[in-house]
C-alpha cells in the first residue's frame, strides 16, 4: 500500500512542475505577445476576475523566472534569447490590479466616512 501512495505523489509532483514550463519546454522560441492590461479595463473587472487575473499573472511570472533561470542555466546570452517584454508586461499588469484594487478600498473608506458624518 505504501508503493501505493508513494507512486501517486511523485507524478502529482511532475505534473506540478510541468506547470512551469510553457509548451513543455524550458525556453520555448520566442513569439509576440500581446500588451499589458490597462487600468480602464480591470476597473471593469469583478473583484473576482481581478483575483482570477492576480493568480493567472503569478504563475505567468514564476513561468518566466523559469525561463531566465533556464537561460542562465544554458549561459544563453541576453542577445539570443530573452523573454525581458514579457516579463515587463507581466509586472506592469500586476501593479495596475494592485493600483485598481487601492482604487476601490479607497473610495470604500471614504463612502464608509461620509456615511458616519
């Protein structure tokens, strides 16, 4: 029974960390991607879809971190591969959330504050 279990996690484990490699690849070819999310459209976003997006952004970036460390790894210079517009794109949506999200508590405090005056 032990051989079992023991079997059923180790491929539970490679099957996690498959995740952090796109297309199975370590360094995929390089391929355009399209922009960062702008702050207009995420304010159209639920709370819940804003989540949604945060965990879909974080596990893009330790994709990417993969990558460069892959690449580094290989000494891949910088001028043969690099994913550095993803990764900008990649951060630049993520800070937008957070501004998005301090966007709602602030206006939340302040109507709260209103209120008890």
């Amino acid at each position: 029974m032990f051989s079992l279990v023991r079997a059923f996690s180790s491929s539970a484990c490679r099957a996690s960390l498959a995740q952090f490699f796109e297309a199975g690849q370590a360094l995929p070819p390089q391929t355009y991607t399209g922009r960062a999310w702008r702050a207009s459209e995420l304010r159209q976003k639920s709370f819940d879809d804003l989540h949604k997006l945060w965990y879909v952004l974080l596990k893009e970036r330790n994709r990417l971190a993969t990558q460069n460390e892959e690449a580094r790894r290989l000494g891949i210079t910088k001028q043969m591969w690099t994913n550095r517009g993803r990764v900008k794109k990649c951060q630049k949506s993520m800070a937008r959330i957070k501004f998005v999200l301090n966007e709602r508590q602030n206006s939340y405090e302040q109507a709260m504050a209103q209120k008890h005056v």
